[in-house]
C-alpha cells in the first residue's frame, strides 16, 4: 500500500528548524530591542535631550555599518542595542516636541505607539499564517524608497503641509511592504541572519511610528 503521507526530508527537517530558530530568535531580539528602545527615548525625554541634527544620519550609517560587519558574532547582538538604543533616544526630542506642542500630544502618541502595533502583528501575522511569499515586493521596494528620497529633498526645498503628509504616507507603505518582505525572506530562507531581520524589522517600525504620528499630527490643533 502505497504511503499517503509525504515524507519529509532530513534536509527539509533541517530548513524548517532552522527557519522556525530565525523567526523565534528574530521576534525575542526584537522585543527587547524595543524594549530598551524605550528606555532610551524615556531619559531623552525626562533629560530634554536636544535633537542631533545631522549627526545622526553619520551615526546611523556607522552603526549599520557596524552591525554589518559583526552579524555574525555576538558582538552583532550588542550592536544592535546600540543601534536601537541609539535610535530610540533620538526619538525623546520629538516626543517631547509633540507632547509640548499639541494639545492632545499624549493621545497622539500612545495612538501612534498602538497603531504601529496593530499594524505590525496583522502583517507579520498574516505573512507568518499563509505562509505567502512576498520577495517580488524587492523592485516595488527598491523603487519606492528612491521616490521617497526624492520627496524628502524636494520637502526641504519646497516645505508643503501637503507634501509631508504624502510623504508620511508613503513611508506608512512603504514600512508595511518591508514587514511583509522581510518576514517572507525569513519563512521561505531567504534570510538566515536574525541579527540583520531583526534590524530591518526594527527599522520599518521606526519609520512607520514617526510617520503615523505625523499623520495624526496633521489633523491636530497646537497649543497657543
């Protein structure tokens, strides 16, 4: 009698454990890099940490270069702290300016904070259940981030309320289509390194927190 049951594999029993250790390590080095992200924005804020300016970008791009060059060691998981650290004590600034600025800056935070969240398990959830697979997103990426560079140095030039809020926007899809992506490249071993999942994951909630608060913003009325 023939066997009705598909046999599996010790290689395909190898790529799904493997797959299965990226996600469950990806999504624990995630959640405490949010974590201590956190805290880092809660001292900018509590200290009224002054915006870096340009400086950040320098240090942004060294410490990506850094996590780069370490990925594949244990001292890629401190790089990632302090990326993320870092990040999230840039962020206490422009809390802090939304909070002193709008009359509902609180609700526009925490809505924003509940919003990225939302949105982050639905996609991740959606992408992790049907198992889809979304890597021909890669060129719609590629193509979407060079339109929002554009946007942004057309905003600096050109500052339109109107321009900030498409731009917003399209960060907001932008950040989702990288969840998407992202969490397929680790489901079908496209990604084997949870240290640079995690980071661009990481990344794509930044970006979408910071945009989704400027949506909200826009439809808010400031202190007098």
């Amino acid at each position: 009698m023939a066997d009705r049951f598909p046999t599996v594999t010790r290689a395909g029993l190898d790529s799904i454990l493997e797959t299965n250790s990226v996600i469950r390590n990806t999504y624990i080095l995630l959640g405490l890099s949010l974590g201590f992200s956190a805290l880092t924005a809660y001292v900018a804020m509590i200290t009224n940490a002054k915006p870096l300016g340009l400086i950040t970008l320098v240090i942004y791009f060294g410490l990506i270069f850094l996590i780069n060059a370490t990925r594949n060691s244990s001292l890629g998981i401190v790089s990632v702290f302090v990326f993320t650290g870092f990040l999230g004590y840039t962020l206490g600034p422009l809390l802090n300016f939304y909070l002193y600025t709008f009359v509902n800056g609180k609700q526009l935070i925490f809505t924003a904070l509940g919003g990225t969240g939302i949105i982050f398990f639905a996609l991740s959830g959606y992408a992790l259940t049907t198992r889809k697979d979304f890597s021909y997103l890669g060129g719609f990426l590629l193509a979407g981030m060079m339109v929002l560079m554009l946007c942004i140095v057309a905003q600096i030039f050109f500052p339109m309320p109107m321009l900030q809020l498409a731009t917003s926007a399209g960060f907001m899809l932008f950040s989702a289509g990288i969840i998407l992506f992202e969490t397929s490249q680790i489901i079908h071993g496209g990604e084997r390194n949870y240290i640079m999942a995690t980071v661009s994951i990481y990344v794509a909630l930044y970006n979408m927190f910071i945009s989704l608060l400027q949506i909200l913003s826009f439809f808010s009325g400031q202190r007098e």
